[in-house]
C-alpha cells in the first residue's frame, strides 16, 4: 500500500466485490443488515436460518487472497468501530467504546496540527 492510489483502488475492489456477491450471500443466509467500513463489517443476520461459520465461509471464498474473520456478540453486545452496541428483547442501544488500550491523551494545541484537528480531539473525548 505504498502509492497514494492504493486505498483507492483496495475501495473500488471491494466495492466490486460487494456488488457482485452481496445479495447472493444476503439471500442465501437472511442477512438483514450489513454495514462495512474500511476493512470492518457488521452482519445481523437470522440465527435460525443461518450461522456465523457458514456466513464467515462463503466471505472467505470470495477471493483467495481475502480472509475473512468473525467475532460474535458475548453478554447480548458487540464492539464495531467506536461504538458498543447492546441487544435488548425490545431495542438496541449504544455507547462509545474505549479499547483497553485508550489512553484519553489529546494534541497538545502548542503543536503544529491544524486547529481542526486539535478541535475533533476535544470533540471526540
């Protein structure tokens, strides 16, 4: 991924294969929301018509250079991106998640990033 164009044309790949095979894999395992961002994907999808691993396999034959990994929802949530979100019989709520990791250190304003920058720090905390 060393020419500017890289991410580009990894989004166009993907994009075509997402065009190309996500209805089939949709119908076929009553996938009823997909939600991707970069190189994240959020399936829901109905447990009794379907289940992770054959979900996980048909994605890992769609190219034999891709694979596809899972994690599943412990305690009725899952972690996608920032976000947690928690599984009630009745709804879905969210919260911000903070990796184990996170270490609440921001830009410091004396340095030389844009003050846009410095601004979505503050925001983001």
């Amino acid at each position: 991924m060393g020419a500017p164009s890289s991410g580009l044309i990894a989004e166009f790949f993907i994009q075509n294969l997402e065009d190309t095979h996500l209805a089939q894999i949709s119908n076929k395992h009553h996938i009823t929301a997909y939600f991707g961002y970069v190189d994240d994907i959020l399936i829901i999808y109905d447990s009794r018509h379907s289940d992770i691993k054959s979900i996980q396999d048909d994605f890992n034959m769609l190219h034999p250079n891709m694979t596809f990994t899972a994690e599943t929802e412990s305690n009725k949530q899952i972690n996608f991106l920032d976000i947690t979100i928690h599984k009630t019989p009745t709804k879905w709520t969210t919260s911000i998640y903070r990796k184990p990791t996170f270490t609440d250190s921001i830009i410091p304003y004396t340095s030389n990033h844009p003050p846009q920058h410095k601004h979505a720090s503050i925001r983001y905390l």
